[in-house]
C-alpha cells in the first residue's frame, strides 16, 4: 500500500502546524512580557520563577538594569521568532505561493523578511550568550541559555545566511521571469 502526499496536502499540514508554533511562541513572548511588568510592579517572586523557570533571581539581584535588558532582550527574540511564523502563516493563508510562477515579488519580499529576521534573532541571542558568559566570570548564577529560550545563535547566523542567499536567488529568478514576460 503506497501513500501520497501531495504538496498541497504538506503544505495544509505545515500551515497548521505553523499556526501551532506561532500561537506558542506568542505566548512565550508574552508570558515574558508579563513577567516583567509583573515584576516591575512590586512581585517579589518575580526573578525566582521568570517564564519557563528561567531563574533569573541571581541577576536581578546583582543590578536589575542588567536583568531589564536581559529581559527585554529575551523578549526580542521571541516576538522575532514570532514574526517569523506570523508570516509563514500569512504567506500561506493569502495563497501567495504560486507553484505556477514560483518567483513573484511577495515570495522574495517574505524570504528576505526571514532572511532579517533571523540575522536578528542570532544578533540578540548572541548578545545574551555574551551577557551571560561576562555575568557568570563576575559570580553571577545565569540559567541556561536553554532555559532561557535564545541558545543556537551560530545556527540561526547560519539559517540567516541561507536564507539570504536564497533570497538573492529568488530576487534574480524574478527579474529573469519578468525579463522573459516582457520579450513576449
């Protein structure tokens, strides 16, 4: 018995489970953007139990400016990955994916989007490593960068970098297609 997946039936899988994951990583991204307004109003167990129980309290007790731009900075690169998602999802429910002439503007447009996007998201994660690695040299408990939710900055520099390559790919496939529809 052979089963047949076709690439419209993938690609309604992939939009669901694309809408699964931006719905979670939104609500990561606000459960920090709670926590930090909780905080900031006067919780005192804040820092102890930060979203997904990254500890934080170490930092919040060694200068909580450095754990307001640790924060905010965490909080970044959710709503990047979010964005991320949001136009997958968008892409996808605009049926802007033409597999007839796969080179149109919106498609370059989004891939470059993604292209930015994750080129951010391995910036801000980077600097949160960084962050991190000075703060635990000075003697302060940091949690994982796991838990933290913004490890693999190097892979999301290479996925960045893919996706611009590609992008400049598609950037020139446009310009040939419209090169050849207007020799027609």
């Amino acid at each position: 018995m052979e089963i047949k997946i076709t690439s419209q039936q993938m690609l309604k899988g992939l939009h669901i489970l694309s809408w699964i994951i931006f719905i979670g990583i939104c609500i990561q991204a606000g459960g920090y953007l709670f926590n930090i307004v909780f905080l900031l109003t006067g919780n005192p167990f804040g820092p102890n139990y930060f979203w997904n129980d990254a500890d934080l309290s170490g930092l919040y007790t060694y200068d909580a400016g450095y754990f307001l731009v640790i924060a905010f900075m965490m909080i970044i690169v959710s709503v990047l990955k979010a964005l991320m998602f949001y136009w997958i999802v968008k892409i996808v429910h605009d049926k802007k994916l033409d597999m007839e002439q796969p080179f149109n503007k919106e498609l370059g447009r989004f891939i470059f989007n993604l292209s930015y996007a994750a080129m951010g998201i391995a910036i801000f994660s980077g600097w949160i490593w960084k962050y991190s690695e000075w703060f635990i040299k000075k003697g302060v408990f940091m949690p994982s960068l796991q838990s933290m939710h913004v490890d693999g900055a190097g892979a999301w520099l290479f996925i960045a970098v893919i996706l611009f390559v590609i992008a400049h790919i598609f950037k020139r496939g446009i310009e040939i297609q419209s090169e050849n529809e207007l020799t027609i």
